[in-house]
C-alpha cells in the first residue's frame, strides 16, 4: 500500500497500520485514512465541495485529498478509496454535547444529492426491503420474523405521525448517515459520513442507542428539547424519530448478512414494554409544551412514574 500511496498521492509515508480494508499513516505531523467510499460520484462531488465550505468557515472536518488525475476516488482492486486529511487526532467517543454543537452548523441544502430529510419515502422504502427479505430467509431467522411486525407496526406509527404534521418549517442541518454511543470524534468529522437532514437527527439517534444501551434517556431528552430553541416542527419531529426503531433494522441487517448473531435481537425485544413507557412519558410531556397528533395507543399506556 506504501507504493500504492507514492504513486497516486505523491506522498512518503512514514508507515502504515491496516485495519481491514482502512489503511491510517503519518507523514510528520499529518496524519491520513485511506478507505474505501460506496457514496455515488455525484454524492462525493458535493461533499468534497461540503466538507471545503466547512474548513473554510474553521469547522475542520477531515479533509478530501485529490489523487495525481485530480479525482476524489483511487480504484484499488476495483474498490474505490478516498484519501482523507485528519484534522481532528483526538479519538475519544463523542459526547451529547458534541453532537448539540454539531446539530448548529448551518448548511445550504438547495440541490444536494446530501438531503436524507424525506423519512415518508424512506421508511417506507425500507419496510418495504425488509418485508421482502424476511420473505426470503423462510425459516432461517426465527427470531426475526417473530419479532418484524411488532416493529413495523412501530415504524407505521411514526409513518401515520409524520403525515399528520407540517414539516415545512424543519430545520436542516449538517447530520450524519449513523450516529452512535460509541462512535469517536474521527467518525463525527468524517465527510463520507455526512448527510443534510433534521437537526433533529443525530441525537435522537443517539439517544436511543443510549436507551437500549441500558440508560434512562428522558430526562436527558426533555433538558435537550427546553435547551436547544427547537421550534414546534422540531419537536414534532423529533418524536418522529424516537418511533423510527432505527436500531433493531440495523441489527436485521447485520443479523441477515451473517455479521452479527439472531440472539443479539433478544437485547432489543426485552426492552421494548420499557421503550413504550419512554415514549408515552416523551409524548406527554410534548402535549403540554406544543399542539402533537394523537397517538391513541401511546396515550393509553399506564405508568405509575411521573416526570
């Protein structure tokens, strides 16, 4: 990979360290990632153009390096790889406070391959995938398909709330693709992770990743929505994004592809009578600040804990 470096890059580094197909060096004090990109050639024209505006404004998210043809993308092995200048060397994990700031960086939205903020479309494009693929796998993922229409009754819930709002005064945002717990710092300023869409986004991600991490999230969640001037369209939105169950369609497909283990499903069907609690205590408290859609059977869930 040294030579490989040489001859597109014209750089000398000073080494290399693999870690599956990522490939991190120095070359003095500057440090780099070389790694493999599957976002389309238009996408990494806008966010090379993205990530410049950022550094030009002093937000120093890694930045794209141009080959010797002046291209964003090296074929090696006809696998296309970026090579990305690290500002950011800090590799602690990203913290709550982090991502509020992040959530702040205004971006301009107009004509971008970027945007990811029609959830109508998409979700309903993903159950549509995931209903095929559990027709598919017949018996092999007991688990899975015992489990699919609980959650896609849960993702039809967000899909009917999202219908009864108007979304035209949301506010974009720089986001990213996949927020969680336990990414770092390098994650977040990582242009190839990068995605316009609701301010909303990443911390609600966030947040419930903490959740079925084993944490009591709502009163984090209630101090981000009096401290974080969300407007109503926010809010609703971002309750929205709390009955997406982002988490268990990401394990479904690692579970499908072989990556991760059909048991790891149970950790997320033993906690959801507690999420539904989450989510009835998140939408009263919503009631008394903003007008919310009715959700009858949210509404109807019982508990003995008040806010």
């Amino acid at each position: 990979m040294k030579n490989t470096i040489s001859y597109f890059y014209n750089l000398e580094p000073d080494n290399i360290h693999q870690q599956d197909k990522v490939y991190k060096f120095n070359i003095g004090n500057n440090n780099y990632v070389f790694l493999p990109c599957y976002r389309s050639e238009k996408e990494i024209d806008d966010l090379y153009s993205l990530s410049t505006s950022l550094i030009s404004q002093g937000i120093y998210c890694h930045q794209i390096v141009l080959n010797n043809n002046s291209s964003k993308v090296t074929l090696i092995n006809n696998i296309p790889y970026i090579l990305l200048f690290i500002y950011i060397t800090d590799s602690r994990n990203i913290t709550y406070e982090d991502l509020v700031w992040f959530s702040n960086i205004s971006v301009n939205p107009t004509e971008t391959t970027l945007r990811r903020d029609n959830w109508l479309y998409l979700w309903s494009e993903k159950i549509d995938y995931f209903e095929y693929q559990v027709s598919q796998f017949g018996k092999t993922f007991p688990l899975l398909r015992e489990s699919f229409s609980y959650f896609v009754g849960m993702t039809e819930t967000g899909i009917s709330f999202l219908k009864n709002i108007n979304t035209n005064n949301k506010s974009l945002s720089l986001s990213h693709g996949r927020i969680k717990k336990d990414n770092t710092l390098f994650d977040l300023y990582n242009p190839l992770n990068f995605i316009i869409d609701s301010k909303t986004r990443d911390i609600c991600e966030y947040f419930k990743n903490s959740f079925f991490d084993g944490n009591n999230i709502i009163y984090e969640v209630i101090d981000y929505i009096n401290s974080s001037n969300l407007n109503e369209t926010d809010c609703l939105l971002l309750y929205a994004r709390m009955l997406f169950p982002t988490i268990y369609f990401d394990s479904f497909e690692l579970i499908v592809h072989n990556q991760l283990s059909e048991k790891e499903i149970l950790k997320i069907i033993h906690k959801v009578n507690d999420y539904e609690l989450f989510l009835n205590k998140l939408y009263n408290y919503l009631k008394q600040i903003i007008s919310i859609p009715n959700i009858e059977w949210i509404s109807k869930i019982q508990t003995t804990q008040h806010l």
